[in-house]
C-alpha cells in the first residue's frame, strides 16, 4: 500500500465526512429477485409497511384460520371419528376470503410500482423483465399459500392431536396442500395480470373482486340450471369458467375430494385432465401475459 | 487487468454510429460520442434523444444499428453487468409515498446486489451524503421537491456505481435547490469519484457543473467538446453600478466611460439561465490585469457605486447565439475537442448543423 491512501483512509475515518467506496460483494441477479420476492412476499402481510396496511391482510388471516380452530376444537371435545370438513373442501367453503384478500393484496404487489413509476428504478438494476415478474408471481403465490395453507396446517395438528387415523390425516393433508397450491398459482396468476393492467389500486381491487365473483356466480347459476334440467354432463364442463370451479374440479378428479358442483357432480378423470391442461394453461398464460406487459412498461 | 483499467479510465461511454429508430421517428441517428471520466452534461430539447439513448446505455433497448459500450462492456451483451456499476436517476417521480427514504434506498441497495447488512450501511452514508438527515424516516409523501430529488440522487449512489446517469436532475427545483443540486452533482465526482452523466435542456446549469458538454438535437450530435472550450477565451467581468444624481443612468455612464477607455463593453442582456435584473450589468472582456484597474477607476471618477464586479465565464447559450450570428450555416462542429470525440454530425458543412444551432438556441430559450 503507498502511504498516501494510509493517510488519506485515516483523515476519512477522523472527520467522517468523507466518501467510502464500496468494496463487499455484490450477489446479482438471483439474489436482487430473491430480495424482490421477500420484499413483495412481506408486503402482502403489510410487514414492512404503514400500520393501516397490515389491518385488512392480517384480519383476512385470521378470518381464514377462526373456523378451523373452531372445527378442530369440536371435534376434539366430541372425540370425532373424523374432521367435518375436508382438506380440500376448506378452500372451497371460505372461497369469498380468498378472493377478498386476493383483491386486496394484488394491486398492492403490482400496482403500486406502476402508479408511483418505481418499476423503471427495478429495471435500471442488474433484474431483467423476468426476474421481476417471475419475483412478484412468485411473492403473490406464497401469500395466497400461506392464507390457504395455515388453516389446513391447523386442521392436520388438530386432527393429530384428536388421535384421528395418521395415514388417513396425512393423506387427506396432502392432497390438500396440492390443492391450494394450485388454486395460490391461480389466483395469484389471474388476479396480477388484471392488476397490472392498472395502475391505480382501486381499479384493480374491483376489477379483481368482479372478475372472481361474477364468473362464480354465472358459473354457479348456469350449473344449477344445467342440473335442474336434468343435464348432469354440462354441469362438469361448464365448471371449467370460473377460477374456483376449475380448482373443484381439478380436485374432485385426482385429489379424491367431494364436489361442490350441484349434485356433487364433478368431472370424471377425462374431464378432469381438460381441467388440469386448462389449469395450467390459464397459470402459464398469466405468466406469458405478464411478461408481455412488463416487456412494454420499460423505462 | 491493467489493460482494462486504461481502457476505462480514457472513456465511461462511448457509441459508434448508434441509432435507434421506431416505426416513425428516428431518435437517435448515427450517434458517434465518447465521453470521458468526469461530469459530462448531456444537452438536448424535448425529444433530441437524451432518454433514448439513456435506455441503451443500461441496457435496456437494443439499437437499431451502431454500438455503444459502458464502462468498457458491451450494452447489447453485458447490460446486467452494466447496470450493477451504473447508477440511473429518472427524471419523473419515483417514489412510493408510504415508506420512508431508509426503507426504500435500502431496499434499492439490494435491488442492486448489496447484502443486507452493507445494504443498511450503505444507505445511511448516502442519505447523509445528499444531505437527508433525521426526515429520511419520515414517510416520503411529506417531502418537498428538494428532497425527493435527494432520494433519488441517493437511490441511485447507493450501491457506489462507478457511473451515475442523471436525467433531468434540477426539473421541478427552485433557484436555491438547483444550486444546492448543482453542487451536489459537481461532488459526486471531485469528492465520490464517480463519472456523472447528466442531461439537461438547459444549457447554463451544465455550464457550472460539467467538464464536457454533449450537445444532441433530432437524435444527432451537434456538439461535443469541453466546457472550457465553450467558455475559456472569453472571460469577462460583470459590473454594476447604483444610478447617482449626476449620473441618472449609472449604467450608461459607466459604458461611455469604459468605451473611451478602449474596453470591449456590452450590456449582459438575460442570463443564460434566465437569471434577472441583467439590465444593469455591464458585460467587460477581460483584456488582461489593467482591465481590473481601469474598471475601477472609471466607477471611481463618475463617483457610481459599485454594486458588484466580479469574474464571470460566458455563458455556453451566448457562444452558441454568437456562432449563429458570426457563421451562418458554416461547419461549426469543428471546434476542437478535448477529449477527442469524432464529430459525428451528419456530415461536413451541412445544413443540418445550421438549423441544428437554430435549434441549440431554442433550447436554452425552452
């Protein structure tokens, strides 16, 4: 070392004022989207940001996971032979939190950076298009596992704790976690891709309520006259044009869960794989049509 | 390795015949520009091609032809690379309202490859180093201009790039904090070391604080040569004067006076940077030392008061009218460069360059 920058290092540390050039380590690429993810991940919890933004995600949480502690305890205190209520039939029965929160939570993770333009300072950054993407898809699907997942994790400790049958239980936990999985990887796919289209968050929220509820309810109507008339085959294919209905049939096929479908009529395996090929075909077209958005968004 | 190191330290960014075109307007067109270690100020109107070429040289945009390189990497192979020791600041607002400053450059910081750690370290330094003390935990909502401005110059040092590129830093800001901006650009280099590329329609703000001019209009290169250039041979003082009883018009007066003394006297008309009151100050080219004395004793005999005198450089738009003036539609993209950047105009003599320099006016006049 020549003895100036000695000096001239020790001068910096007596005044303080003086600039220090970075010399550590910098991670790229895959650690900026892992950081991208948590950050996004933590902000759909409202960690990280005001107090008011972690009033409607946390009560949604709880409102998620109350009626399961509630079935747990009962059947506990009844010494139940088996839970009420299914793993897979949980998400179904409290569909409309979900959704709730799914239209609270997407605007936030993307609409945000477009309202306040802060998407450009991302892509001035070592990420690319993808990263950004795939790191906001990514955040939005764990938040909704998370929301789908605890109750079923309640469920399962419960149901051990009762002395319910473990094989059965660990299966039935399973097929569960399978089930929302799927339903977080589209939810999270729909609704960003709705979201993103706006920038402003209000937009977004009822843009993502309307587009869950009414083809629910459409679906659910035109199901139920399907089934009035006598015409069970339609009511499994209509089932294909609406999020939820697509996740109950997806599982009445191959996770061994009842439908809620009229009648209980749910897709035999045929239909059920035209419900797994639309399945992921919706996941893998929000992908592609996030991308595409981004890919303009730019600078 | 060494050899790396020369490469970088002769030019942060150069382009060769770079041009971007979109279905219907050219923005950039055959820009061939290399741009020294330094402040170098990046002029341009609405529209001449200052953020085009800002998105390629992230990497961001692939140009239509031509290349460009960043720090001695390619843009069209390397703009990750590129972008993890480049620094960027845009021009609009780019801050969410909700969190504070700590918590965004922060974040920022690890958009950027900092771990965590450095990452917290490396933004308190910084907003200290743009002069965000105790509000940097407040909400961002509540700032003013100024210090939104700070934030963004800091979210864009924080991770000690070796390249900043600053687009329209001093928009929105009044006298004081474009001053204050100004200065703080000027010390991201002499006191952080880091190369600034900063883009302004105004030509008088850069004329403080770069060491280089680029001038740019219609996607061209207009211009690009030193600041000392555009100003060194012409160093004048500024005078002026309080009106007296027997002097009513003080100013006049000292005009008359200073014209018999064989001075080159003009009125300084509107500052460059639209500074007012310029009525009453007299433009003096500084012949040599005598100038000093003679300025003096002509204030002195008329019995004026001297409001001020002092050293100014001329402005980078007043050379710039002048040469419109003295040389109609004459090469003038020959000035010598200091840096030895090709004059990439489209071609000798044109008259492009002509109606290019029309347009330099415009400029500063926007």
């Amino acid at each position: 070392m020549p003895p100036e920058t000695v000096t001239k290092q020790r001068a910096d540390v007596i005044h303080n004022i003086g600039y220090r050039h970075y010399e550590g380590p910098r991670l790229g690429r895959a650690y900026a989207r892992r950081s991208l993810f948590s950050q996004s991940l933590r902000g759909a919890y409202g960690l990280g940001r005001s107090a008011k933004s972690k009033v409607a995600p946390m009560l949604l949480f709880a409102v998620m996971c109350l009626p399961a502690a509630i079935i747990v305890a009962v059947a506990i205190a009844t010494a139940a032979d088996e839970l009420p209520v299914k793993y897979t039939r949980y998400a179904i029965m409290l569909q409309a939190v979900i959704g709730l929160y799914t239209a609270s939570q997407a605007p936030q993770a993307v609409s945000r950076d477009l309202r306040f333009k802060t998407v450009p300072l991302y892509f001035s950054r070592p990420i690319e298009t993808m990263d950004y993407v795939v790191a906001k898809f990514a955040a939005m699907a764990s938040a909704l596992f998370i929301l789908t997942g605890a109750p079923l994790l309640i469920l399962y400790v419960g149901a051990l704790l009762a002395k319910l049958d473990f094989a059965d239980q660990t299966k039935g936990f399973g097929q569960g976690l399978v089930s929302v999985a799927l339903l977080s990887l589209l939810f999270a796919g729909i609704s960003l891709v709705v979201a993103a289209l706006t920038p402003r968050r209000g937009f977004g929220v009822a843009a993502v309520i309307a587009l869950l509820t009414i083809s629910y309810g459409a679906v659910s109507v035109v199901q139920a006259i399907a089934w009035d008339q006598g015409n069970t085959d339609s009511v499994s294919w209509i089932g294909l044009f609406s999020p939820i209905t697509i996740i109950d049939g997806v599982q009445t096929a191959f996770l061994g869960a009842t439908s809620s479908f009229p009648g209980g009529v749910g897709p035999g395996t045929g239909t059920g794989l035209l419900y797994v090929l639309v399945l992921l075909g919706l996941i893998a077209g929000s992908y592609g049509l996030l991308m595409r958005r981004y890919r303009k968004v730019g600078l | 390795m060494s050899h790396t190191t020369t490469v970088e330290r002769v030019t942060v960014i150069a382009t060769e015949s770079l041009s971007k075109r979109f279905p219907r307007v050219t923005a950039l067109d055959r820009l061939s520009v290399d741009i020294a270690p330094g402040v170098t100020g990046l002029v341009g109107a609405n529209g001449a091609g200052k953020s085009t070429l800002i998105k390629i040289l992230l990497g961001l945009s692939p140009a239509s032809e031509g290349r460009a390189s960043v720090l001695g990497l390619d843009v069209a192979r390397d703009g990750s690379a590129i972008r993890e020791s480049v620094g960027y600041m845009p021009e609009h607002d780019c801050l969410p309202p909700d969190v504070s400053a700590t918590e965004f450059v922060v974040h920022m910081a690890r958009m950027s490859g900092l771990p965590p750690s450095a990452a917290r370290e490396r933004t308190a330094d910084t907003l200290r180093h743009v002069g965000l003390y105790e509000e940097r935990y407040r909400p961002m909502g509540g700032y003013s201009t100024g210090m939104k401005q700070r934030v963004k110059l800091a979210q864009a040092l924080v991770h000690d790039p070796r390249l900043v590129l600053l687009d329209e830093p001093t928009n929105g800001l009044d006298p004081v904090g474009r001053d204050e901006m100004l200065g703080l650009i000027r010390r991201v280099h002499t006191d952080f070391g880091i190369s600034v590329l900063v883009t302004s329609h105004l030509l008088g703000e850069l004329e403080r604080t770069c060491d280089h001019v680029v001038v740019i209009d219609g996607g061209k290169l207009l211009r690009s040569s030193s600041t000392s250039d555009f100003t060194q041979a012409t160093a004048s003082l500024a005078v002026e004067v309080t009106d007296t009883s027997d002097h009513p018009d003080g100013t006049r007066a000292l005009r008359t006076a200073l014209d018999r003394a064989g001075l080159t006297v003009q009125p300084a008309g509107r500052g460059a940077d639209g500074s007012p009151g310029s009525d009453h100050v007299l433009l003096v080219d500084v012949a040599g030392e005598k100038t000093y004395d003679t300025v003096r004793d002509a204030i002195a005999d008329l019995g004026l008061g001297l409001v001020r005198m002092e050293q100014r450089r001329h402005r980078i738009a007043e050379i710039f009218r002048s040469d419109d003036e003295d040389t109609e539609a004459a090469d003038v993209p020959d000035t010598p460069d200091a840096a030895g950047a090709p004059d990439g105009t489209s071609g000798p003599g044109s008259p492009a360059s002509a109606s290019a320099h029309g347009n330099g006016g415009a400029v500063d006049a926007a």
